[in-house]
C-alpha cells in the first residue's frame, strides 16, 4: 500500500506541473463540450487529437485523453436532460427521467443530480483503479503466451455477447476487425500477406485512418442524413444545480451501489458504460419503493443512471493497465495512443513505464474534479452548444480527420483508408453491425496473433498447455460458457414461443 501511495504522489506531482494540468483541464473541457453536442462522441473526439499528440511528452498525451475520457462521458448529461438527444449513448437512460423532470420546470435540479452522480460514480471507480490495478497486473505477470491468447479470446467473445443483444452480429463484427488487420507482413514468416501485391499495404493498415474512419467519418455521414430532425428544448437553469448535504445522503446508498455495479461493469472488457448504466437504472427502479415514479422524472433514476456510466470510466482502466486488454473502445483507443509512445500496456507497465501509469491514474482523479467544476461554473452555456447548427460543425470536423489521417506519414492512402472505413462504419452501424467489437478486434487481433505463434513455438506446435495450464483452461471456459449460454437462452425462448403458440 505504501508503494502505491508513493506511485499516487509521484503521479499527482505529474499531473500538476504546469503543462500537464494544463492538458488535463483543456482534455476535459474539450470533453465536456463534444458530449453536449448530439452526433459527436469521446471516441471521436480522441479519434481526431491522436494525431496532435505525436510530438508531445507521454505524460502529457495521456492525461490530455484521461481528460477527454472523462469530460465526454458527463458532457452528454447536458443534451440529455435538456433536449431527450444522449450527448453519448452512456446517457441515454438519464433522457428516461432527467428530461421529464426538466420539463416539469426543475431543470437546475435535473441538471445537478446529475452532476454530483457522475462526479461521485468518476470517484468510486478511480479508488478501485488506484488498489486493483497494480495487484492485477502482478498476478498476470504469471501469464504465458496460452493464457494471454485465451484470455483475449475470452474478452472477444464477451464483447460480442453483450453487443446490442445480438451475438452473432458481435461475433462476426469482432472477426471482421481481426481480419482488417491481417494485411502487412507476417510477423513470423516475413513474408507480405494479403496485400494483392500492392505495396501500400505491406505496412498494413494503420490503426488511426481506421479510428477515424469509423468513428469520425461514420458519424458525419449518419449526421448529414440526419440533419433535418427537429430538437426539442428546455432552457437550462442554474436554480438547483448545487445539491444541499441533505440530498447526498439521501442518495449516497443509490450512488454507492450504482458506482460498484459501473466498477464492475466497466473492468469486463468490450461491456462499456451503456450497459453499466442499463444494469444501475434497472436495479435501483426493482429496489424502489415507488418503480412507477421510474421514466416520469424520478431523481433516484437520474442518479443511478449517472453514477454508473461515469464509474464504468476508472474499472475500464483497471484491465487496460493491468493487462493491457481494453475495457472499451476508447480505451482501445488508448492503447493506441500508448503504443505511439513505444509504451506497451500490459503487466510489466509498472515496471517499465510506472511514472505514466500513474500518471494516468492521477489523471483521472483530476479530471474528477475538474469536471465537477466545469459542470457547475458553465452548464448553462455549454447547453447552448448544444443548439449549433450541425451544418457549420461537420465541415470542420470532417476537415480535420483528413488532416488528422495525412498528417501520419503525409501520404494521400491514409485518407483514402479513413474515407474507405467512415463508410463501412456507417454500413456496419445501419446494420446493426456494432462498431465496438470491430474496433477491440482490429486493435487485439496482433497481440492474439503474436501470443499464440510464441506458445505454439515453444511447445513444438502442440496446443495442450491449453488445456492443462489452469489459468488458460479458466479463460476458455469461460469463453465457451459466453458463448453457448445466449444461444442457449434464444433456443429456450423459441421453444416457449412455440409451446404456446400450440397450446
């Protein structure tokens, strides 16, 4: 505990030179901003300023995206509550009740609920980051090359199963984002694979036109389809938007319980904070005493919704630092910004880079606390934000993905693959097809590749370790087990429908 402590002051030493809280603030207000306006996503957003972060010092790169990280996730709180659009998709069970009590003429108060949820659910989380990461990341130095491969296929396959309900769609999204990133040379034969003989692709496909492009380039073409939707509004207050003590106890055990259940969402990789929120907002109207007050403005909604999607923040780093597997898709993200930096996430970042890690850990208790402040001192006028016309803001934003993809080695074929993947995201997404489990894909496939030929080296070819080591035999069960129960349950569902359809 004292060593980790000592890492805390260390990091926080970082994080408040000059330049560094600097970028922490600037990340989180950039956030903030980007989640109140409907259409634009963190995702995108950190997307779009990896570029910018080439040049930089790795410490301050990576707190300038903790910040976003954070800021994006409470920013869509805004548009939420005031306009029923989620600023994210991790807000949309705040339109449930926050837009019904804003409506009701307490906008101030829908408004600070959720505030102080997200700042207390951003809290809970970063103090499981601060204790579990670094054990975590210890008792994975045990890892071989088998578990780390079963364990990347467990974390695919959970992806898939959670994704908007559909776990075939997950799956072969998932194997499509593996199969992107097969191009290039292999790394064990030397030998270019699936290039077509075309030499722009013997580097492979470069993981940032690829982010852009399907999160950027995706997006503003859904938007510009979608330009035409009228937006409803309620003209934000600031009566309210401070919560009294009374108000902090009276849902304390709400934010208590709704921060572990986004904790613990969070740390399962792929799941992401729309699902933690789902689970707390779900939980909390079963355990009320008045479920029917539950989509008609209830306050106990509010805070439960908020507080788990921000928690799901700070237990989405824990399995990034500790084990180098994203918890989400910005964390993926990360992991590229990371690697950028010749830093590789896993359980010997400790060792080799400690000052960043918890730097970054820093960070996002920070970004905590500047988002509340943030949140209180402007929320009034980045609401407004929220009513710029989309037609000035895509030009520019579209703008600066091209820029963004040229600028990474100056040559024309990064723009071309970033238009190329804005339009199978767009595709993917009218489909039904979720962008997450591409992406995690794309960004794993490498590591999953590289640790199965090593272990394959090292036992002759022989797959057996991964069945007798225990730790790898874990992992594939539970993979098998993600895998089987949803269709399981689909086959038991089909087979009731049928039992009453003849009864």
């Amino acid at each position: 505990m004292e060593a980790v402590l000592s890492g805390l002051g260390g990091g926080l030493g970082l994080v408040f030179a000059p330049m560094a809280f600097f970028f922490v603030v600037l990340g989180t207000v950039l956030g903030i901003v980007v989640g109140a306006i409907p259409g634009l996503t963190g995702a995108m957003l950190i997307a779009l300023t990896l570029p910018l972060t080439y040049y930089m010092l790795p410490t301050d790169a990576v707190v300038l995206l903790i910040g976003m990280y954070v800021g994006s996730i409470t920013g869509g709180l805004i548009t939420a509550t005031l306009l029923r659009m989620p600023g994210t998709p991790s807000n949309v069970m705040t339109t449930f009740d926050g837009y019904p009590l804003a409506r009701s003429g307490k906008p101030g108060r829908a408004l600070g609920l959720g505030i102080a949820a997200s700042f207390a659910g951003g809290i809970i989380s970063w103090v499981f980051l601060l204790l579990l990461a670094k054990p975590l990341s210890i008792w994975a130095t045990r890892f071989g090359p088998f578990e780390y491969f079963t364990l990347i296929m467990m974390a695919m396959v959970l992806i898939a199963s959670v994704s908007q309900g559909n776990l075939v769609k997950g799956l072969v999204a998932g194997l499509l984002g593996m199969l992107v990133s097969m191009p290039g040379v292999d790394p064990s034969a030397g030998q270019p694979r699936l290039t077509f003989d075309w030499y722009m692709l013997n580097g492979g496909l470069k993981l940032l036109p690829v982010l852009i492009g399907v999160f950027a380039v995706s997006q503003i073409i859904s938007d510009v389809l979608d330009l035409g939707r009228k937006i409803e509004r309620v003209e934000s207050q600031r009566t309210g938007i401070l919560l009294p003590i009374r108000d902090w106890i009276k849902y304390g055990a709400n934010m208590l319980r709704s921060g572990l259940i986004g904790t613990l969402v969070g740390i399962l990789p792929g799941v992401g904070a729309s699902i933690g929120s789902v689970i707390a907002y779900t939980t909390t109207k079963n355990l009320s005493k008045t479920p029917e007050e539950f989509g008609k403005g209830s306050e106990a909604g509010i805070v439960a919704s908020e507080t788990a999607n921000n928690a799901t923040v700070g237990g989405a780093l824990i399995p990034l630092i500790a084990m180098g597997i994203p918890g989400s898709v910005i964390d993926a993200i990360l992991i590229g910004a990371l690697m950028i930096h010749s830093i590789t996430p896993g359980p010997a970042l400790f060792i080799t880079n400690g000052d960043v890690v918890y730097a970054m850990i820093a960070a996002c208790l920070v970004a905590n606390f500047v988002m509340l402040a943030v949140m209180v001192a402007s929320t009034g006028w980045v609401a407004k934000l929220a009513y710029v016309p989309r037609t000035y803001l895509l030009p520019v934003i579209i703008v600066f993905c091209v820029i963004g993809s040229f600028g990474l080695d100056n040559v024309m074929f990064d723009v071309w693959v970033m238009l190329i993947f804005g339009v199978i995201g767009f595709g993917l997404e009218r489909a039904r097809y979720p962008l997450g489990p591409f992406v995690i894909g794309f960004v794993l496939a490498p590591l999953m590749e590289a640790k199965l030929r090593t272990g394959l080296m090292m036992t002759g070819g022989s797959i057996t370790p991964m069945f007798t080591r225990p730790i790898a035999l874990s992992f594939l069960i539970v993979a098998i087990v993600l895998l089987v129960w949803p269709l399981v349950g689909e086959w038991r569902r089909r087979r009731a429908a049928a039992a009453s359809a003849t009864a």
